[in-house]
C-alpha cells in the first residue's frame, strides 16, 4: 500500500482492509471484486489481485503460514526480491539486505552528498550491509526509513541522484486514471457491455484498450459482450 503512497492515505485503508480481511484465509476465499472495493483510493488495482492471489498460494501450499525465507517469498505474486527480503525483516526481524527510495535517500545524503554522478544499488548495498544493525534489523530499517522520508521533506530529494530514480508519470489524464474509473465504475454498478464504459472518456479506442489490458491482467472479465470483475 506504501509503495508510492503517503503514509497519511494508507493508515486508515489499512486498518479497514486489514479489519474486513483479518487473515490469509479470509483474504483467499474473498471475492475478488470485495478486495478491490476495499482497495478503492490507493491506485494500481493489480497489487490488491497479487495480494489476493499470494494468499491463496499461503492458504494452498504453506497452510496459512506465511513463509520466512525470502527466496519462498519472491516466488509470490507481486513480490521481488527486495520486497521479500523486507518483509522478512519486518515481519521476523531477521538481518536481512534491501534497499528502496527512503533508504536511498539515507545513504544518498552521508556518502555520496557531493557526487555529481549517478549512484547505483551497487554502490549504497555494500553500504546498507555494513552499517546493519543485525540485532534490531526491523527498528533499524524503519528508523532508516523515517529518516529518509525526513531529508526527502527537508532537503533537495537525495534520491534524485540515484540511477534508479523514476519521475513518476502525471495521473490526471493517464490511462492509470481511466483504468481505475472503469473498476471504480463495475464495482459500484456491477457488469456491464463496454458500450456503457464510454461516457467514462472521449477516446472510444483508449477505452477499449483499457479493457483490454484489464482482462489481459486478470482484473476483468468478458462474458459474451458483458463485462465484470474477475
């Protein structure tokens, strides 16, 4: 839900998700349409169907447990390497290694502060494992974490000189936008043709390849002419 949103949107979305969808199993045998609804206002549906699908995987294959070694955990929808390896810090304290944009910043700022390069994971993981605190990883990290997010408030955004950094694409207009008002526009109204869909926009052909790729990522459906939450 973090991965670029603010803190201050996400907290009271998680508290509602995690209130309707207290466990694996819950989350596994909800409709898929349920998890959307309440994934609704934190963007990039897809996350909220990989986070459905990687609780079936848990409820199927680990018997509800999540696993705790990140090789198991980037086998998962939606999870890569780095993400498996934070959530086995954060959810077992365990030392282990990753990186993402706060952390940069971190160690942007103290070591590379007067580079006019740009600096690459390469150079800041050797740094991250040196300096880990393998006793307290989880403190260590959202310390790490929260000091970042301060120098990116405080300070020209240290993450900017990373070979990494990606400016994100404006929403208004974006076909991020339009796919999330044609989900938006099912789950409150339930199935419906694609001819319906178009008051959604005045470009017929960006409507359709929206559908398109919503049904080509699981998201959607088409039954005959009629379209509906996978």
């Amino acid at each position: 839900m973090l991965q670029q949103t603010q803190a201050g949107r996400v907290i009271p979305k998680f508290n509602a998700f995690i209130k309707t969808f207290p466990d694996f199993n819950t989350l596994a045998t909800a409709p898929l349409s349920k998890v959307l609804k309440e994934w609704q206002g934190l963007g990039y549906n897809r996350r909220a169907m990989y986070l459905k699908q990687s609780a079936e995987i848990i409820v199927s294959k680990y018997s509800g447990k999540l696993p705790h070694d990140p090789e198991t955990l980037d086998t998962l929808p939606g999870i890569g390497h780095y993400t498996a390896n934070a959530i086995v810090a954060f959810a077992f304290n365990v030392p282990t290694i990753f990186i993402e944009t706060n952390i940069r910043s971190v160690f942007i700022h103290h070591f590379f502060k007067s580079s006019h390069g740009k600096v690459s994971d390469s150079k800041l993981l050797p740094l991250i494992e040196k300096n880990l605190d393998r006793d307290h990883p989880r403190e260590w990290y959202s310390a790490l974490m929260d000091y970042g997010a301060h120098l990116k408030a405080n300070e020209i955004n240290p993450s900017r000189k990373s070979s990494h950094h990606i400016t994100q694409t404006t929403f208004k207009g974006s076909n991020r936008e339009l796919r999330g008002k044609i989900l938006k526009h099912l789950l409150e109204n339930g199935p419906m043709s694609q001819k319906k869909l178009l008051h959604l926009h005045t470009d017929p052909e960006k409507i359709s390849r929206c559908v398109a790729n919503l049904i080509k990522e699981g998201l959607l459906k088409k039954n005959k002419n009629i379209m509906e939450i996978q």
